[in-house]
C-alpha cells in the first residue's frame, strides 16, 4: 500500500494558517470549534496531511482575518505577484517559538543592539 505523500503547496498553506493561527494567539482547538472541526482536523490541515477545501479556506480567512491570497503568499512554484520564500523563514515562523522571537525582536528598538543579537545567535549556532 502506497503511502499518501504531501503536496508542497497544501503543506506550505498549512504553515500559513498555522502561523497566523499563533500570531493571533489561538488554540486549534480555538479555531476548530470556531470552523466546527476538532483540533485533530486542523493539525491535519496544518501540516498539510488533509487538503483545505476553497470553502474551508475561505471560513479560515474569516476567522483568521486575512485575504485569502496570504495563503499562498511564497507558495513552493510561486504565486503571481509574490516572491518566494525560502522554506525556512516559514517553518521557523509557524512554530511557537519563532513567532514568539521574531514579534519580541521586532519590539527592541536599538538597532545596534539588535545586530548583536543577530551575532549572538549566528555564533551560538556555530558551536
């Protein structure tokens, strides 16, 4: 039996409601019961194992209040009019803990003392 394999794209729209879900401070238990799904439903959708219907998409923009062209914004082959994103900055940023830094990194002002910060982080990952 042949395993189901993930579409690049569905997984990609996964990580954009996802992130956007946390960067809105939702549960997927919060945005199930508002879509009228489990939790379960909208992991799958997230990480892209289950493809999100038009109708489905356009009730989470409701709820995610956002145009539905976000979705798709850096999309793997492109999406007119967007540019492409390397993967990375959107599995970082679709995790609690890379949301959570970029919006508290964002917040300090000092640009000299967010370069260190930036170097800081850059040698810690070289050790």
């Amino acid at each position: 039996m042949k395993t189901k394999e993930t579409n690049l794209v569905d997984r990609h729209v996964g990580s954009r409601v996802r992130m956007r879900r946390l960067m809105l401070g939702l549960s997927q238990t919060q945005l199930g019961d508002a879509l009228g799904l489990t939790f379960q439903q909208v992991q799958k959708y997230e990480k892209g194992t289950n493809r999100i219907s038009a109708s489905k998409l356009q009730h989470i923009r409701q709820i995610l209040q956002v145009p539905v062209p976000f979705f798709f914004e850096g999309a793997p082959g492109g999406v007119e009019g967007t540019a492409e994103s390397p993967s990375y900055v959107n599995e970082f940023l679709a995790t609690s803990d890379g949301l959570a830094l970029a919006k508290s990194f964002m917040r300090i002002e000092n640009s000299k003392l967010r370069r260190l910060i930036v170097h800081l982080v850059e040698d810690c990952a070289e050790l």
